[in-house]
C-alpha cells in the first residue's frame, strides 16, 4: 500500500519501490497544482537587495532567497524578461510562498513584480528596504512575512502524485551528442510521454534583431525528436500544453534551467557534457553525466551515461527523476543552485 507523509518539505513514501514508478507525495497548491518541492522564496527585484533577501532567507525552513544581477537600468525588453522570469519562479509550483524584496529605486519595480505575482493566484508578501527605513528593519520585517507565508502554507494538503502531474524540463545539450547517447534521452522522453507526463524541451534558438531568442528549427530537425508533434512556446513562458512542448533557450545550460523552471518544470534533466553540476532555486536538477567527460564527477551526478550504453539506460535515468520528486538530489545537499537572466541588450 502507497501512503502519504511528509518529512520537511517533501514527502516520503516508507513500502520498498518500483525505482522507474513515481509513488510520490506532493502539495496540492491553492489553484489544483502540485509542487514536489515546499519552497519559499525570497526574489530581490534588483542586485541591491539580494544581501537583505539572504538574510530574511536564513534559518527559514524552506526558505531560499535567490540572486541575480539585473533589476537596476535595464530598459525596454531586458526589463520585462527580468520581470517574466522573476514572475514565473515566484509562482512556480514548488513554490508555497513568494516574498518580493524591493530597494525602492529599481527600474524592475517590486511592488509591480508583487502585484504581477500575486495577480497568478500565488501567496505572495512585500517588503521595501526603504520603505522599512533601512535594511535592519526590512529584513525584520521580511521574516515576519515569510513565518505567515509559512502558516498559510501549512494547510496545503499532501497528495499522491502522478507522472501525469508533473512538467519534466530537459537541456539541450543531448540533442549534439553522439547518436548512441542521444537515443537514450529521446527513449527517456518516449518514456515520460507514455506515462502522462509533460516534457518541455529547451531547444538552441536563433538570435533576434536585439539579441533575443526567438526562432527554433523544426522538429523534423532534431535529432531524436523528429515525427513527434510537439507545441512551441516562448522562453521562460508558464504554459498549460500537454505532451511534448519546445523551448527556444540561449545556449547557456543556466539560463536554460532558469528558462525550463520559469515554465514550470517540476524537475529538470539536466545532459553533465561541461563545466559543474548545477542546481536550480526551485526545480531539482537531475544529471546524466556524458562519459567520458563526467566520469569525474560521478559522485555528484544522478546517473552515468557511458560511451555505448546498455539497454538498461532509459529506465535507470527515468528512475532517477522519479527519485528526484522524493528525495534532494546532490546538488540540492550540497546546497548549490544557480540562475541567469540573459540580456538582449547592453544594459546602461
């Protein structure tokens, strides 16, 4: 018998398993969606807060506060994908609660990015650090907030959840690796797609006239991809389409992440071809490491993809995602996670 409980902020499942089926818990949130995480976070509109957002964060269960360097002088479309993004983590199903920190001067102004936040139907509080009358008295002030986001939070009930609940974001990065470690991701999507659940594909896009990403190729195109029907949306955009959706997304694996969970992937595939292991402040990040290269980091990735992989593949990094919705992944016990914003213009 599958039973709910809760542990913290995620729930636990006691039976022994099947390691490829969900049986997990989630939070079924005010408006009918289901979070596998229990986030409250604290989003800084502009650089300048982000030491006071920390602060209000610290020692908060399930608090996370993140940081980014936008927010100040950015003009036309540069602010309002600040602003979209900022607005879709803040109302991201993981997410139980939004503070909204505001120096008070910003060109992203954070009572707009509250209201904006608010306007989704998320739990969502305020706090000007000059309105407060100096950051000592805001950061009160925003612990106060975060412990009533934290009671009205608590009456979110715990559910079982299905694949069929879940949005599951994937980089790009698989689709240019080498075709024997490719059709595992494409076997994996098959998978996913199977068992209802919705797969939201970052996609390499073409650059705007501003340095945007507006335009994807085909999925007749991509390898792996190609014969499925699929919807496209815009980057960083929260969206209701079922089945397959792509993503057009800058090349950079952060913004990708940041972009996949703006959309609302619950938990995010993430291809280990460079660079570290990086988490996301809201969604769990699972990584396939791409041997040879990732063997370095096998103690820190979720699973290993070798050069030929056995038939077995799929299913062991399908079982990791499953594992996600229970229990942290490495990079959240290390307590790492990053974003990125990307600009489309040169900002003043």
């Amino acid at each position: 018998m599958f039973t709910c409980t809760m542990s913290g902020a995620i729930g636990r499942e006691q039976a022994v398993r099947d390691p490829m089926s969900l049986e997990a818990c989630g939070r079924r949130r005010p408006g009918g969606a289901v979070g596998v995480r229990h986030h409250f976070l604290v989003i800084p509109s502009v650089l300048c807060a982000a030491q006071a957002a920390h602060m209000m964060a610290e020692g908060i269960p399930g608090g996370v506060a993140i940081e980014h360097q936008h927010g100040c002088s950015q003009l036309g479309g540069d602010a309002r994908l600040t602003e979209q993004i900022l607005t879709g983590l803040g109302t991201h199903p993981n997410v139980a609660g939004t503070l909204v920190v505001s120096l008070g001067c910003e060109t992203v102004q954070g009572i707009l990015l509250h209201r904006a936040i608010q306007h989704r139907g998320q739990r969502a509080e305020f706090v000007g650090i000059q309105q407060a009358g100096g950051t000592l008295a805001a950061t009160q002030a925003g612990r106060e907030a975060l412990v009533r986001l934290r009671d009205a939070a608590s009456a979110d009930p715990v559910v079982p959840i299905s694949w069929g609940d879940l949005r599951v974001g994937i980089e790009a990065t698989w689709l240019s690796i080498r075709p024997a470690q490719a059709a595992v991701f494409a076997r994996v999507i098959d998978d996913l797609l199977s068992r209802g659940a919705t797969v939201i594909q970052a996609v390499p896009a073409a650059e705007g006239g501003g340095g945007g990403v507006v335009d994807i190729a085909p999925v007749s195109s991509l390898p792996g991809l190609d014969g499925r029907r699929a919807e496209t949306i815009s980057y960083a955009t929260p969206t209701i389409a079922a089945g397959l959706v792509l993503m057009p997304a800058p090349e950079t694996r952060i913004a990708q992440k940041t972009g996949l969970a703006a959309a609302g992937a619950h938990v995010i595939l993430s291809p280990l071809v460079d660079g570290l292991p990086a988490g996301c402040p809201v969604a769990p990040v699972v990584h396939v490491g791409i041997a040879p290269y990732a063997r370095s980091f096998a103690g820190d990735v979720e699973a290993m993809l070798d050069e030929e992989p056995g038939p077995g593949a799929a299913q062991v990094a399908l079982g990791a995602l499953a594992a996600a919705c229970r229990d942290e992944t490495a990079t959240e016990l290390l307590g790492t996670f990053e974003m990125a914003i990307h600009r489309i213009a040169p900002t003043m």
